[in-house]
C-alpha cells in the first residue's frame, strides 16, 4: 500500500468512488443523448447534491434514539469563538464542548458536494481532445489546478504540490459522461490505462461497480507516478456493487454485492507471509434501509461461504529477542545484538459457513429486532494441515438461527432470543503443540469443549443489571471487599456455560451471572457463577 499520507487527490478519488457509485454503464437499451460539458457537469453535481442532502436529512431522524446513540456515540466538539463585534466586550462564553451526533452528517456532506463539484465535475476539468470524448460523451479530466493540494507562503505567493501535479500529469485521471436519461447521467472512470469503475448517477438510484484487478492497476500507476512504495497481493480479481436507491424523501436503500468471486492471495503457499482468501459471490450481502419518516431502519447481511488460507506464522507468529550488554562506564552506549524470531512453519486453513442477520430498528420506541441471526447451515472450522483445531456450531438443533429482540427501557435493556441459543466450541491443538513456546498454551486449551447454551420454553431473554457499588471505606481506611460484578440478569430461561475439566455453571431465572470468587480456577468459565441479583 502507499506509505505516505493520503493526498487530496486520493480523497477525491475515494470520494468520487463512495458518493457516485458505479453501474454497467448504461440506464438501459436507450439510445445516447446529446450532452454539452455545462450539461453533464450540472446534471452531475445536481445528482449528487439531491442524494447527499437527502440522505443526510435521512439519518438525521434517527436523533434522540438511546439504542442509536449506544452504537454512534455523541462527540464533544468545541464550537470555536466568533470575532467580537465590540472589541470593549467580554468575549461570549462559545468554547464550551458540544455533544455533537454522529448522525448529523450535514457538514460532511456539504463538503463532499464542494470537493466534488470543483475538483471533478468542473466545466474547468473539461478535456474537448480526449479520448472518447464526441456529441454523446463528456470528459473530465482531473487538473492540477484544481485538483491539487495549494499553499501559499509568508509572502503571499500560492503553489500547487509538486508530487501532486506530476502524477496528475503523468498519468491522466478522466471521468467520462454520458446519458441516455434526461436528468441522469453515467460515468466511466480511467486511471491510466485502467478502468476500475463505471459510475451512474441517476435521480431515482446511484450505483458503484468496481473491478478489484483495474483497482490495483490503478492504484499502482499512481502510485508509480509519484515515487512511492506500494504494495499490494499477487492476486486480487473479482468485482463488487454498491447500490443506493433513493425510494421516497428521506427513505433510502443501500445495498452491497459480490458480483465475481473476490480472490485474493500473497506470496507462495510454502511462503512464511502466505495468505489467500476467498468471497464467493453474493446478491444483497449487506443491505440498509432508512425511513426517515418512520425513524426505521432495516439491515441484513447475507454472507456466503469465506474461505481463507495462510501460513501458521501470520496468524502466530513469534517475537525477535533482543540482548544488550551494558559498559560499566554508564556513559557508554550498550551493545546490543538482535535475535531473528524463528518462523512457525505449516498451513492454516478456515472456514466460515456463512454470516446472516436481518435487522428491524425503531427509533421512536428504542426498539431493536434481530432475524434469522446464523453462521451457515453447516460447522466453521480453522485447519492445521488435515487436523481440525477449532470447530463452531451455532443452534445445531435449533435450526442453526436464531432471533433477537431488544430494547432499551428506562429502567435497563434486555435482550430476548427465540428459541434460544447454543454454542459449541471444540478444540484441538495438539498437532501445532510442538511449535509452541513452553507454557505458551494453556493446559485447558490443548483438547476439549466448550458450550453455552441460554434456552427456555421457546424464547429466553436476558436483562441489563448494574453492578453493586463499593461500600465506602472506614475512618482509619479499612474496606470492605467489594461486592462481586453482576453481567447480567436471566429473566426468562436457563443460561449454562460448562467445559471439558470445568465446573459448569447454571444460572436460573431470576438470577444473575457475577463474577466467581477469587481462586485457582483450571478454566476460564470458572471466573463466572451464578448470584443473587440484588
């Protein structure tokens, strides 16, 4: 990857990328439109404003939610002191910190709306010669001038970043416009030679297709250009969509696909820094959508299978060592001599089944509803070579899903899971066990199970609990022990956590998992017990 600090040019290339979006290119079997440079860049930026103001507008209604502002905390933001009218005048008290919601994005998109309409779709940017360029299509070439970080120094002169302007020379940066819609337009992007994403800017939807291979081509012609180190995998290939549908005023949908298998993969299998991974294609693997009218908001992730591959040393790896020999004259340096980590050797594969939830969000009533929560329809496993060292079943009697239900009451959350949910860990490490350092793994961890399982008659639900407070300390600063932490309430169902070699531990309803006692415990379940919840 590139090693400096990401220049204006890389932020607009991302933000060119993340707030127009690409399509296949066209809005359908129309013929092409006619389109004058003042045209295209108007209909351009006029898409692009009428989406950000919405969509900031969208998520702007989902304020006040506790559940919301759990997940987008508020950020204390000093609002900086205006001039003085009257300089006789106290300044006004204006530097205090303000809670600021995350979910106020006004600022940021406004911003985004001013880089875009003056660094790329600018009628100054417009290249008549170009490649391409013809009555049907216009092109934006990015420019120095307009594109390019400035500064200006203590006599007042302006210039332009130097390494900036040389790679925007070197290797042209041009958007292409089109349209076969009045009000809508369609947007070719080549970086060089590459063409990493076609771009649709439509009134009703904006869409982004991007080719990973164009990607990294891209990525390493500008990078070329301007002198810096980049890195990137041996393989990358596949293709993704990013759809954002407009379906009323403040109502958008947003969805993420994987069009072609993504596959990534570095350096050889018998590689110590060996690393492969696969997506396999999926339609809707992470969908949004948020109804500003109704303060609601529906999500679903809809993972396929991941496969990933790579050397045991990039996962557990060990750490050089380093021995310093001291001169008695304390002024004097130490010598010191460094100690190559030596390499863990072997292969780790990993399986996840898959990854599916859909989410239902009610602002209004600080309701969150989870369905369909799973891991696949079959176990996740991580390999060493053919020996299994972990495997993970989710409800693999409960139909492998699970829903979920919370809310967020004044008097504390609680969380109902229907019909419930087990968990089942299994563990084998002893075909790595020869690689390990001596007490690197921990005895309980070398073979056996771990399981949780919280059920009752058809539903469980957990509720938040509060922690006793410390008693205060005597005149002469002697002080209770402090009371154990509670984690939580089970109101309704059975909570069960046991282990190979461990004391299980059963929590009924009505009462609380708190922390154990301090002793010699063989398992870390045996940090936890069952309590009183008052």
């Amino acid at each position: 990857m590139m090693k400096r600090k990401p220049s204006l040019l890389a932020a607009s290339l991302a933000a060119a990328l993340a707030a127009a979006g690409c399509s296949a290119g066209t809005t359908g079997d129309g013929e092409l439109l006619p389109i004058s440079a003042q045209s295209a860049a108007l209909t351009a930026n006029s898409v692009i404003a009428l989406h950000l103001d919405d969509l900031a507008a969208a998520l702007k209604t989902m304020e006040g939610s506790k559940l919301v502002e759990r997940v987008f905390p508020r950020s204390q933001i000093a609002t900086p002191c205006p001039p003085p009218v009257d300089p006789s005048l106290p300044p006004p008290n204006c530097d205090v910190a303000a809670p600021t919601s995350a979910l106020d994005t006004t600022d940021d998109m406004d911003a985004m709306k001013k880089a875009l309409a003056e660094q790329v779709f600018s009628e100054a940017n417009v290249e008549a010669g170009a490649p391409g360029a013809d009555a049907t299509h216009v092109v934006f070439r990015l420019r120095p001038q307009t594109s390019c970080p400035k500064s200006v120094d203590e006599n007042g002169t302006e210039s332009i970043d130097a390494e900036c302007a040389k790679t925007l020379t070197d290797v042209p940066v041009r958007f292409t416009v089109s349209s076969r819609t009045v009000g809508d337009v369609d947007v070719s992007l080549a970086v060089g030679a590459a063409h990493p994403a076609e771009i649709g800017l439509h009134s009703g939807a904006v869409t982004v297709d991007v080719a990973l291979a164009e990607a990294k081509a891209a990525l390493k012609s500008l990078a070329d250009a301007g002198d810096e180190s980049y890195e990137a995998p041996d393989l990358l290939e596949g293709r993704f969509r990013l759809a954002v549908t407009r379906n009323a005023a403040k109502d958008y949908s947003a969805a993420f696909s994987i069009v072609e298998a993504v596959r990534l993969a570095d350096k050889a299998e018998t590689d110590p820094e060996h690393v492969a991974l696969t997506l396999a294609p999926a339609n809707d693997v992470l969908s949004l959508r948020v109804k500003g009218g109704e303060r609601t908001a529906l999500a679903a992730l809809n993972l396929g299978a991941v496969d990933l591959t790579a050397a045991l040393d990039q996962f557990w790896s060990r750490n050089s060592t380093e021995n310093c020999v001291y001169p008695e004259d304390p002024s004097l340096p130490p010598e010191c001599t460094t100690t190559p980590a030596q390499k863990r050797t072997g292969t780790i594969r990993a399986h996840l089944a898959g990854l599916e939830v859909t989410g239902d969000m009610n602002a209004a009533s600080d309701a969150l509803t989870l369905t369909g929560l799973g891991l696949g329809d079959e176990t996740s496993w991580v390999k060493f070579g053919t020996q299994t060292l972990f495997a993970l079943d989710l409800n693999s009697a409960l139909g492998r899903h699970f829903d979920l239900s919370m809310t967020d009451a004044e008097a504390g959350g609680s969380v109902t899971l229907t019909p419930g949910v087990t968990l089942h860990l299994s563990h084998d490490l002893r075909s790595i066990a020869n690689q390990a350092d001596e007490g690197e793994i921990p005895d309980w961890m070398m073979q056996g199970t771990v399981d949780l399982s919280l059920t009752g008659a058809g539903s469980a639900t957990l509720a938040e609990v509060k922690s006793p407070e410390a008693a205060p300390c005597d005149d002469v600063g002697n002080c209770p022990e402090p009371a154990p932490a509670r984690f939580a309430k089970v109101s309704l169902g059975t909570l069960v956590l046991s282990a190979s070699g461990a004391t299980p531990v059963t929590v009924g309803s009505g009462q609380c998992l708190v922390e154990a006692p301090e002793g010699d415990h063989d398992h870390p379940i045996e940090s936890f017990a069952a309590g009183a919840c008052e």
